[in-house]
C-alpha cells in the first residue's frame, strides 16, 4: 500500500497549499499591482474621497486566480496546525470506556513523539517516545487507513501476561530471577449495563489501575469470556504471553472486554504512532428515543461535563 494513500487527507492539505500559494504569489506579483494602480487613480480622480469600503472592493481579487490565493494563509494554518501541532479526531467505537465515549472528539498532540514528515510519518526530530499509560493514536498495523486509539500496556522488551483478565509485566531490564508483577488493580464500582434490543444487561466490573504514573479507570464483563483462542500467538512463547520487540508496544483498550487490541493482532510499530491524546475538546450524544424522528448522524446533546481532560 503506497503511502499516498495511507496520508490521503495530508497529502490534500499539502497540495491544496501548493496550488493555493502558486495562485497567491501569482495574483500579489501580476494582478494585485493592477488593483492598486486602479484604486490611486481613482483616488486621483475623486480628490482623496475614495471611501475605505470600495477601497477595499476595488482591492479584492475578482478573477478565479486571486479568489484561489486568497485561500492560502488559511490552508497553509490549517496543513501546519494539524501536521505539527493539535490534530482532531472522533471517538467511533465503545474500545476505550469508561475513559472515551462513542462522541467524544479528543485532541491528539503531534509532536509529544517527535516532530514527523506528515505525508510519511517518519520522524524529523526527535522529541520523546510514549511513556506506561499514555493514550495514544496510531495506524492499525493491519490496515494502515485506519487510525486505532488506545493505552500502552507494554514498552519495548518487556514481557506481557494477559491471564484471568488481569495483567502482568516483567519489565525490560528486570533481573534474571525476577517474576512477573500484576498490574494495581483497586475495584471501583460494578454496573449493569443494558444490551441494546434484547431487554437484557451486561455486569461490568469499573478498576482503578495504575500504569506507570497514570492511574485511570477501565472496566472488565464478568460473563465475558477471555477469547485467548483468539490471541495474537507470538513464535516460541505460550498462548496470553508475549514480549515486545524493540522500537514497539503493547496496546489495550481500557474496556477490556470490547478491545480489538494488541492481545488479537499483536505490535504497534513506533512508525506508526501519530501522536498522544492530551484531552476531549467536544462531545456529543447521539442516542435518541425511539419514538425520535431525527436521523442518528444528529447529536441530541452536547456533553459539556465531558470536555476537558481524559476522565
């Protein structure tokens, strides 16, 4: 797959700011001169009464060149904010509750990793590299058009143990004779949650865990069943265990039970991080009654209490 196409929107911005600043630099070396020509002379001609109003008609490019380049300063913003600063994205699936919702749009930082080519990813220059806990966005390895969002269990050399739905690492660098340690867990709170349709409800289990410096809640279904005939089976290492190569992590969602994550297709390559979300900036409910004839695409209210940091 070309990489083009994987940075399909960057690639847009990148050449909609090259035609853009042609035409800009077109109209302001050719065509601006004459509009400036025409607005002296026509202050010439009424004396100096040329009121600023159709001064600044007079001034405005009326051609498809100069309307084109007037674009350029805000598509030249708007391809350096989101390639090196702040990019947005929405949260499409329930992988990572309780701390992202379906509607939340959260702000992804893009140089807390270094500062990358946004129509290759790879990195110009090096800032840091994704620290136990962080919440990060990348290319899902299988299909690199596909952006995935969630925690960073594992950093490169250590060993991950996903068993009884609990976690264990043995970190990089650990001694020879150290074991795994289990993952701090502190039971929060169980609820019910309702199958949509069926009339029926799921029992989650809500954890405070603490990875690394960050502690943060995630959530287990107790009638889940653990699914590790699905696992991601690395060569020469038992079913649920796997140690990370280097220059990759282990990934999870925090709603364990409803994560397509590192546990099913293995590695996030440090190539294919886009950058670390720092906070929602918006988000919306699009749940509706029944009897509600407005289309599901509409949101039926803005959470306002949801907007800040990561809850």
């Amino acid at each position: 797959m070309n990489v083009v196409f994987e940075n399909l929107f960057s690639w847009i911005l990148f050449i909609l700011t090259i035609l853009t600043g042609i035409a800009y630099f077109y109209d302001y070396k050719y065509t601006r001169p004459k509009r400036l020509a025409n607005v002296a002379k026509a202050k010439e001609e009424t004396a100096g009464k040329l009121t600023s109003k159709v001064e600044k008609q007079m001034l405005e490019p009326k051609d498809i060149i100069g309307q084109t380049g007037s674009l350029f300063f805000v598509i030249l913003f708007v391809f350096v904010f989101r390639s090196f600063i702040i990019e947005p994205f929405r949260i499409p699936s329930g992988s990572m509750l309780p701390t992202l919702q379906d509607g939340d749009f959260i702000a992804v930082s893009k140089w807390s990793y270094g500062i990358r080519n946004p129509l290759t990813n790879s990195v110009l220059i090096n800032t840091s590299t994704p620290e136990r806990g962080d919440v990060i966005v990348f290319k899902y390895p299988e299909d690199k058009n596909v952006d995935f969002i969630k925690r960073v269990v594992g950093m490169p050399g250590d060993i991950v143990i996903y068993q009884n739905k609990n976690i264990y690492l043995l970190k990089a660098g650990s001694p020879d004779d150290a074991i795994p340690e289990q993952v701090s867990t502190k039971l929060v709170e169980t609820i019910d949650e309702e199958i949509s349709g069926l009339g029926l409800a799921d029992k989650y289990e809500v954890y405070e865990e603490k990875l690394g410096n960050t502690s943060h809640r995630m959530r287990v279904n107790t009638s889940a069943p653990m699914m590790s005939q699905y696992f991601y089976k690395q060569h020469n290492t038992p079913v649920g265990m796997w140690r990370v190569p280097e220059n990759c992590y282990f990934v999870m969602g925090d709603n364990r039970d409803n994560s397509k994550d590192s546990r099913f297709w293995g590695f996030v390559p440090m190539e294919n991080i886009k950058g670390k979300t720092i906070g929602i900036w918006l988000s919306f409910d699009f749940k509706h009654d029944s009897s509600s004839s407005m289309p599901e695409w509409i949101p039926s209210a803005v959470r306002f209490d949801r907007i800040g940091g990561l809850k």
